[in-house]
C-alpha cells in the first residue's frame, strides 16, 4: 500500500512552541522552589540567566540594521526610508485628487455647453415674450420632442 501521509516530523513552528513551553515549566519549577536551592546553585543560575540574556542582546543587535521586518517579510535595504519614497507613496493620492478635479471641470463645462445650447435654441426660435413668463414653459422644455429635451 501506498501512503500519500507521511509524516516528516515536527515543523519549525510545532519545534519553536514545544521549546517555549519546555521553558514556561522550568521556569515556573525554578520559581516555586527558588527559596530551597543551596546559594552556590542560585548565583550560578543567575549568571547564567545573564549570559543568555547578554548572548540575545548581541544576536538582536547584529540582525538588526541589516534586516528590518515588515509585515512577516524582510527588507534588506534596512535604515528609514527617504523623502523619494515618501513622496512616491504620495503619487497615487495626488493622481485621485487630480483626477477628480479633472472629473469635475468636465462635469461643469457639459452643463454650462448644455444652458448655452438650450439659450441658443429658445433665442432661434420664434416664440411671443410671453411665452417665457409662462409657467408651463418648463414643463414644456422638459418633454420629449420639444426644444430644450435635445
């Protein structure tokens, strides 16, 4: 039989949690019977726990100005980013906005070519005067057909 399941062993991250919790009960049974160890024993652990801390310090400090993380990603450039890539970040904004105003002068001028066409068409057209002051001649430029629906 063949077996598509094969199990390779733990993975780093099931490696890194079995190793943090094998710390978590040291430390808890080194903490509870902290008062019953010798002096000797208690001096040495704290040397010890100094070491290790001194060993992390110099391992943080030597990864750090070369790698920077990101989201889980690593960015090799390391160090701030400058003022081009602040201002490119920026671009797309600015590239909104212009579009918009863009979007807007546009909108403005086919209405106003819109009333000019409409002026246009009731100055060519013979009507009396007193069809302007009627309160219907709206109405009647709004339907379909009619001089102002165009």
């Amino acid at each position: 039989m063949n077996h598509s399941n094969v199990v390779t062993g733990p993975t780093r991250l099931d490696r890194q949690s079995l190793e943090d919790r094998f710390a978590l009960r040291v430390a808890a049974a080194l903490s509870t019977h902290v008062d019953s160890l010798p002096g000797d024993v208690t001096e040495r652990l704290r040397f010890a726990r100094e070491q290790a801390l001194a060993r992390a310090r110099q391992a943080a400090t030597r990864t750090a100005p070369s790698t920077a993380r990101l989201g889980g990603g690593v960015l090799a450039w390391g160090g701030e980013p400058g003022w081009g890539w602040r201002l490119a970040t920026l671009a797309p904004l600015f590239a909104l906005v212009a579009g918009l105003v863009l979007i807007q002068i546009q909108h403005d001028d086919d209405q106003i070519s819109a009333a000019a066409e409409v002026d246009a068409a009731l100055l060519a057209d013979d009507l009396p005067p007193a069809a302007y002051t009627d309160a219907g001649f709206a109405e009647f430029l709004r339907l379909p057909g009619s001089v102002g629906s165009n």
